[in-house]
C-alpha cells in the first residue's frame, strides 16, 4: 500500500518538478526554445521541441541560412493545437525583410511540440508574399523613377527646340 502511495505522489508532482526544472511546457515557451536553439545552431536542441514526425525536416535546408532575428506575438490556441504569430527578420542584399507566419503547435502526450512541416510550410508562403511585395514595391519606385525621367527628358527636349527655333529666328510655338 505504501508503494501505491509513494508511486501516486511521484506522479502527481512529476509535471510539478518538470515545470519548476524551466522546462517549455506553454506554446509561447516551446516556441520561443525552439527559435532560440536554431538560431544558436543547436539543431539537436531544437529536434527536442518538434514532433516526431517532423524530425526529419531540421537539417533538410530549414532553418533559412538569412534568419538574422525572430519575434514572437500572439499565440491563438485550442485544447490541442496552437498558433503563435512568429516575425522572422532575414537579410537580402543589405535590405531587412520581415516574414510573418504562424509557427504551429500540437500537443503530443501532454507536451507542446512543434509541427515543423506545417510551420515551414507556411514560412514558404510568408516568404513569397514578402518577397512580392518587396519586388512589387521596387518596380513601383523604379516606374515612378522612369515617369520623373521622362518627364524631364522632355522637358529638356522643348527647352532645345525652343532654343533652335530662336536661334533660327523663328516665332516660339506655344504649343512646344
């Protein structure tokens, strides 16, 4: 009987010492361990926080080579599943890109873990659409650029005929 009892009172504050020992037992915390560890390069950490089906997906080109920093935000959970919003900043040719996505979560016996392949999946969609914007912002600036160009191309072109006209003693054309 005493067994039972010593064997009762280990289980029940086994999750008490799990917790108090620092260990990641909320989504923000998995989350946060998770990004941290990649970002140090401590793949064999990082594997402790995602799921066993996902194992196989930490050294197959993920984490990106241009992660430079992550920000955590709000964590949208239910009973089995979590969604914390994650900004990762990423260098391109001395320009900062902020890709935001959702890491995703899933509680696998009790322990939060990340769902690599879900996270990565849509890390490739942010990436795209921040990569879109980026392109689309720069034909923007570029086409403006062209516009005040010509413009002034023009502009140029009637001073100089304007000019020839005078020189040959022609009346100005207003219409020039």
């Amino acid at each position: 009987m005493e067994r039972v009892a010593t064997g009762l009172r280990i289980a029940l504050l086994a999750p008490i010492l799990v917790m108090a020992c620092g260990a990641p037992n909320t989504p923000e915390d998995v989350a946060k361990a998770f990004w941290e560890a990649l970002q140090a390069g401590d793949h064999e950490k990082a594997a402790t926080f995602v799921t066993d089906e996902s194992l196989g997906l930490l050294g197959d080109g993920f984490p990106p080579d241009e992660m430079h920093k992550v920000l955590l935000g709000d964590v949208l959970r239910n009973d089995t599943a979590a969604l914390v919003r994650t900004s990762m900043i990423t260098r391109e040719s001395d320009v900062d890109l902020n890709v935001v996505f959702h890491t995703h979560l899933v509680l696998q016996q009790d322990v939060w873990k990340v769902d690599l392949a879900s996270t990565r999946q849509e890390l490739a969609r942010a990436t795209f659409e921040t990569g879109m914007r980026f392109v689309g912002k720069a034909l923007g600036q570029s086409v403006e650029e062209l516009g005040k160009a010509l413009e002034q191309g023009a502009a140029d072109v009637r001073d100089a005929v304007r000019e020839a006209l005078e020189e040959m003693g022609k009346p100005d054309d207003e219409s020039l």
